[in-house]
C-alpha cells in the first residue's frame, strides 16, 4: 500500500511539474523549420505567426526555411534538434506521402512528429488552359473520354500527384502524365497550352487566373478559398472523391508533452486577428487552427485518403 501512495505521489509531482513548464513556455527563443523556401504561402503564414507570439511571449520566435530533399532535409533538422523549443512547420501532407516514395525514411513519423496545432490548410486547385474548351470538372471528364490518350496532365508531387493521377485512374481516363521537376514552370506551360491538366496549389495559379490565362475549375478544399470565392469546390462539381483538405501547422519532437502542445495551440489561437487572415488567406490557404487531438485526426484522415488512392494507383507503401 505504502508503494503504490509513492507511485501515485510520484506521477502527482511529474503532472505538476510538466504543468508549470507548459505554463512557462517559452524560456528561450524558439525556432520554426519549414520544408520551403522565403515568400511561400506557408513562409508568409509561419512568419506572421512567429512576430506575434515574439511579442506575446517576450521570447525571439525566428523562421529557419530548409527546402530541398522533398521535405526531408527539413525534417532532418528538426528531430535533429530534439528540442521542445524547435518547431516543424510543415504541411501534413509532406511526410504523409513519404512512404510511397522513399524506400527507407530517417524518421518515424507517429513518434517524432507529434502535432501540435494545424493553423492552415492548403487550398489545392484542379486548372486548364483557358484554350482549351472545357469550363468545368465534368465537362473535362467528358473530353477526357471523348478523346482516350490525347490529353494530358501534371501534378505537384505527394498530395496532388496522388489525388489527380488516382482520380483518373479511377474514372478509366487515359491521360498522360508529364513530369516536373521544378513544378513552378507547369502554370505557364499550362497558360501557354503546353499541359491541358493541372493539380497544385491555388497559390501557385492564381495570377494566371487573374489574367484569365488559365481556368481554375474546383478547389479539392471542403469549402471554397477565401481568395478565389467563385470557384466551387469539387464536391460542388459533383465529383467528391477529388475532395482532400490538406492541413498544414506545428509539430512537436518526440517526447513533447501534450499539456505544452495544447499550451502552445491556444497561443496561436489568441494572436489570429483579421488582418493576419486576411494576409494567409491571399496566398491560397484557409486559417483553420485546431489543437494537438483534432490535428492529429485530420492526419490520420488524409492518411486513410491517400492509402486508398496509393490502392488505385497500385503504389503500396515500402514500409
């Protein structure tokens, strides 16, 4: 009896403990990681963020960008830190993927990057040539199948590779599948009807809608973007199995307390104002903040999507 008055004692003082350092934190300036380079919607996003916690906390918050090695050189730097105080801000759907295309990963995703709060969600487009003359999802459908093997398509790597080429598998479309490395030139291929399809982030066509370059046919978002309010989602369209919210946010290292986490989740939700969303929702995101437990559902949901995709698509993972 008297061992098991300890134990309860001794996991008393541990919650007490563990309690007290998530109501001091930060005590020390803190570090965001993001996979992307300076000016990317997600850099706009964690920037804006990082200078308003700054003041609140009384603590420097600075913006670390490594890009490169599809996401894993950020990824890297962050469970290298194994630091409380060091952040991945990073879009769920960057490592989500990472076991269809890597045969072997440096990190264990359920145990090094705990979630700590989704602040955004990426607002991902499905975009055609403004020559060509289709004005909708289905009406692209129909020219798709009117015309087996002349059409083709591109898409961004991970989430929207996944969603599209898996779509028109599952539609029995043949369309062929240009590859990119650099998926940044496929929005004026697209404009110059080089490419007849595309998926990837509204952000990145945007401007060439603007200038009515290009036809922005649905957002794969549950709700229409802020930024581009006339283009109907893809449940809209009548096509849902194109839907994928794609949250992006805060993760945590191994270990981190889910009483900090939550902490930390709260205080981004105090620094949101109008402004500041007015700002990220520019750059083709919707701001959505969501704790530890509500993000860590929304990751296991677009896991559960793009494993049926892979399924489609016959990609199994390789671990």
């Amino acid at each position: 009896m008297a061992r098991l008055f300890l134990l309860i004692a001794l996991v008393a003082s541990w919650q007490g403990i563990a309690g007290a350092a998530a109501q001091n934190y930060p005590t020390r300036p803190v570090r965001f990681i993001l996979p992307f380079g300076p000016a990317s919607g997600a850099d706009i996003a964690a920037r804006l963020f990082a200078d308003r916690l700054a003041a609140r906390w009384g603590k420097a918050v600075t913006i670390e960008n490594r890009p490169g090695g599809d996401g894993l050189v950020a990824i890297g730097a962050f469970t290298g830190a194994n630091d409380d105080h060091t952040l991945l801000w990073c879009p769920a759907g960057t490592f989500v993927v990472h076991p269809y295309e890597h045969a072997k990963l440096p990190y264990d995703a359920e145990r090094d990057l705990l979630p700590v709060a989704s602040v955004s969600k990426i607002v991902l487009a499905v975009s055609t040539s403004a020559a060509l003359k289709a004005a909708s999802v289905a009406e692209i459908v129909a020219l798709a199948r009117a015309q087996p093997g002349k059409l083709n398509a591109a898409a961004a790597n991970g989430n929207s590779d996944f969603l599209l080429f898996g779509f028109l598998r599952s539609e029995g479309l043949q369309v062929a599948k240009v590859p990119y490395r650099d998926i940044m030139q496929a929005p004026n291929d697209l404009a110059e009807g080089r490419i007849d399809l595309l998926a990837t982030s509204l952000a990145v066509v945007q401007p060439h809608m603007q200038a009515g370059r290009i036809k922005v046919l649905a957002v794969t978002s549950r709700q229409r973007a802020p930024s581009a309010p006339d283009v109907p989602t893809v449940a809209e369209a009548g096509y849902p199995a194109l839907q994928l919210d794609s949250p992006i946010g805060l993760f945590g290292p191994r270990g981190m307390a889910l009483e900090l986490r939550e902490r930390i989740a709260d205080e981004l939700r105090a620094v949101v104002e109008p402004v500041m969303t007015a700002r990220i929702e520019a750059t083709g995101q919707i701001v959505a903040i969501r704790g530890p437990t509500e993000f860590a559902a929304e990751i296991q949901e677009l896991r559960a999507k793009l494993a049926a995709t892979a399924k489609t698509l016959g990609i199994t993972p390789s671990q």
